[in-house]
C-alpha cells in the first residue's frame, strides 16, 4: 500500500533543503549583488549552473563560445575611458582567432574622422559619450565591414588596478615623459629606462601623448609597447585560477555587453595566445587639418588600405568598408584625397608582441 504524502511528512525534507540552499543564496546576492544590478542575467545563470544546466547558461547567439565554435573567430570593441575627459582615447578591435589561437588588435585613432553625428566634432574618441558602447559597436559595424559581437569599455582607473594586482608591468619607457595639465589634474613624470610600472605609472604611460613626432600614431606605438609588455606579465605571472579571479575582481567596475562566464571564457582564450602570435597595427590613413578658423587635426582613413586590412584580419570583406562614406567628407578636399588614395600610399606596418619587445618598433620623439 502507498504512503499518502501529507504536509508533515514533506517538511522534513523540504526544511533540509532551504537549509542547504541559504547559504548558497545568500553567497550569490552578497558575493555578486554588484555585477547582478549591472547585469540581471546573472542571476539567471547562477541558477542554470546550481541546477547543474551549464549548457543552457553557456547558450545564446552572442555567447564567446557558440561564436567561436560558429565561425572560429570573435571580434570585440575595446574602449578605454578618460574619466577626467570622458572621452575614449584608447580604442581598439581585438580579433580572437579562436582556432589558430591568433589575436589581431587593430588600434582605431582617437582623432579618426567619422561622421556619427551632426555636430561638429566628429572625432572618433567623442562617439561613446553620444552614443553609448552599444551605439559604437552598432556604428563600426555597419561602416566597417566587419562583425563586432561584443564591446567592453574599460577606465583607466580600472587599468591601474588590474596592472597592481599583477604585481606590476616591467618595460622599457622609451623616453623621458613630463607633461603637466591642472585643468584635468593631469601629471605625468616618467624616467626612461627599463622598470616596473604600478598601476598609476601605467596610467600615466598609457595617457602620454606630448612630444611624439607622428602625433597620435606615435602614442598608438607607445600602446602597443605597453600591451605587449603586459601580456608578457599575464603570460609568466597569471596561472587559470588568478586569471579568473582577475575578472572577476574589475567585471564590476567595466562595462560590457558580455556576461561573466564570456569574461572568463575570452580571458582563458587569450591566455593560450604566444606572443608571436599576438598582432598589432593601426588602421591606415593620415592627419589633414580642417580649413577655416578652427583648423582642427583629423585622421582620416584611407578607404582602400583600410578596406583590405580589415579583410585579412578581422573578417571583413573587401566591398564591405563605408559603404555610406562615413569616415570622409567630400566638402573637404584635403579629408577626401586622403581617403580616396591608393592602398600604396597608406600602408601600415604590422607588429607581434614578441617582435615589439625585442625593439622591433622605433616610436621617435620630435625633441
């Protein structure tokens, strides 16, 4: 004969259950209640990973791994942000060849023309302030021609951080860096030479930007010397489980369309990348001076160079770049000569990471 079950003799087990649950909840809402007002899927996949459903936590179109195994390669904007100026001086398409184990950064000039607006400024570094990190994913990939599944958005604050839980970034500082602005309460002082930079030297590294002879192509040089003396350090310094809890100490302080498991997940990936096969170049063009009273500096990209750069690297495809010119103003003879010039005239130099820690790169100074 079958027991009833009755309310008394379900108790028991359902008492034993909250009890060995309690302490699960309350480590999700105290351990992660940042990242889950930030982001409210979390908590969703906090309990698809307690029920034991990893493979429903990991789905989705846009997930790092179902793009990997889709097309073996992701695309990521990477913004750093200048509180002070609240601008995104630093911006990058990081390209993760997920079955050759390659990364391609292609480093966008901050002072790159494009047209994302109708004021008047229209440089590149102003867009995330009026359109937001998803804007300007939406925008470069609809005018670059290629695909960006996800951005990530990173102070520089952030940054100084990341590099002191590290234990620090050693690298050669090419040369001697001064440069003081009160108005941003800005101040930059560095020794070159080789040495260790902390978090707040790192920062002033990575924001120097007085005294190179190529302007702003010059700091983008310096940036790469950092980035790869930095992945030098992850390399020989992080192991799988500090690499995990690196993410997850800044995930709450970054903002990003991706979750943490994709955080985790494209950390681990870039981990399995040899410096040899970490890659490096600027998106080609030139600086040409607006005409009239205001005579601001642009970088303009050019249209070929670009076009058959971001082919070979990122994905992209050959007819597919500016197909509403968005990155030239005709009005402008100067903008458009650049722009309409033969790949020949523009072309970019590509780096490693290896290569730019032997000395391979030459960033000149104008004094």
């Amino acid at each position: 004969m079958k027991r009833k079950l009755t309310a008394k003799v379900l108790i028991l087990p359902l008492l034993i259950a909250f009890l060995i649950l309690l302490p699960l909840v309350c480590a999700a809402v105290i351990g992660e209640h940042r990242y889950e007002r930030r982001h409210p899927a979390y908590m969703q996949h906090f309990w698809l990973r307690l029920w034991g459903e990893e493979e429903a936590a990991d789905g989705g179109d846009g997930n790092i791994a179902t793009l990997a195994e889709q097309k073996g390669r992701v695309n990521v904007l990477v913004l750093g942000k200048d509180r002070a100026a609240g601008l995104t001086d630093v911006m990058m398409l990081a390209s993760l060849d997920t079955k050759d184990h390659t990364l391609q950064l292609l480093q966008i000039p901050r002072d790159t023309y494009a047209s994302y607006t109708t004021a008047a400024y229209k440089k590149i570094n102003g867009a995330y302030a009026k359109l937001g990190g998803a804007g300007v994913a939406d925008f470069l990939q609809k005018n670059l021609g290629v695909a960006v599944d996800h951005y990530v958005c990173i102070d520089l604050d952030v940054l100084g951080e990341m590099v002191d839980m590290m234990g620090g970034v050693r690298m050669r500082v090419p040369a001697d860096m001064n440069y003081d602005d009160p108005a941003q309460n800005l101040h930059i002082h560095l020794k070159a030479g080789d040495q260790v930079l902390d978090g707040k030297t790192a920062q002033m590294f990575v924001r120097f930007r007085s005294g190179y002879a190529l302007a702003d192509v010059g700091r983008m040089d310096a940036q790469k010397l950092f980035l790869s003396a930095l992945a030098k350090q992850a390399k020989e310094n992080l192991n799988a489980v500090q690499t995990v809890n690196l993410v997850c100490s800044c995930f709450g302080k970054i903002k990003t369309d991706m979750g943490l498991d994709d955080c985790i997940s494209c950390a681990k990936a870039l981990r399995q990348v040899e410096l040899s096969n970490m890659h490096m170049a600027t998106l080609p063009g030139a600086s040409a001076r607006t005409e009239g009273n205001s005579g601001a500096w642009y970088y303009i990209l050019n249209r070929d160079a670009t076009s058959q750069l971001l082919a070979r690297t990122a994905g992209g495809s050959a007819d597919g770049f500016d197909p509403s010119e968005k990155f030239t103003d005709r009005s402008k003879r100067a903008f458009d000569a650049i722009y309409r010039a033969s790949a020949d005239s523009c072309k970019t130099k590509d780096y490693t990471a290896e290569g730019t820690l032997g000395g391979e790169i030459d960033i000149r100074r104008i004094s």
